[in-house]
C-alpha cells in the first residue's frame, strides 16, 4: 500500500491543484501539506483528512487507512468516486462566483445533459 503521502501528493495532482489553492480551500497551511505529502507527518487528524478526502474527492476511509487510523476501507463504485471528484472540482471553483453566475453554470449543464439525451 502507497504511503499517505504519495496518496495525498497523487490526489492533489490529479486534481489539478498546487498547495496554496488546496490551503486557500481548506484552511490547512501549504507548510503542513508539504509535509504531509513528504511523510513528515504520519497520522494528521481525521479532520484534516477529512478536508483533504473533500476537496480531492478521494473516499475519506482510504485516507484513514493510509494513515494507519483504521484497518479496514469499505470499497466504492468507482464511478461513484469520480462523480464524487468531479463535484468537488466544480464546487471549488464556483466559490468565487456569484450566486447567479452559479446558477448560470448549472443552468448550462442542465442544457447539456437535455441535448444530449435528444442526440
């Protein structure tokens, strides 16, 4: 099994994110993520991971695991997994928008979707 390290450091790649987006969204220092991901520290708190687990749209029991807070990991649909991805991307960069600007984006993917069904 990948170290907790290499699992948040993969994570946050495949995400697209560098270390100060991930502290501007979560509140975790980029210092102490750096460590994370260096195993400097081995077994942060639930919370954190947690937050990580959100943002990164990783399973949350995965991260315990890879920590060594837990033993066993209950496994997921994997197409679960990247939906669950997919909505945590397109939530962190909806932060900065308008309630309305929000609204617009859904409003296109709601379009889509209609479109797509009628090809």
């Amino acid at each position: 099994m990948k170290s907790l390290g290499i699992t948040l450091k993969e994570a946050r790649d495949r995400n697209d994110l560098t270390l100060r987006q991930v502290d501007e969204a979560t509140g975790i220092s980029s210092a102490y993520l750096s460590q994370l991901e260096n195993d400097k520290i081995k077994k942060p708190s639930a919370n954190v991971l947690y937050k990580l687990a959100t943002l990164y749209g990783e399973q949350l029991n995965n991260l315990l695991k890879a920590a060594g807070i837990i033993q066993t990991s209950n496994i997921i649909n994997e197409d679960e997994s990247e939906e669950m991805k997919w909505a945590n991307r397109l939530a962190y960069y909806a932060k900065g928008l308008t309630p309305d600007e929000q609204e617009e984006i859904v409003n296109w993917i709601k379009f889509k979707v209609q479109n797509k069904k009628h090809d």
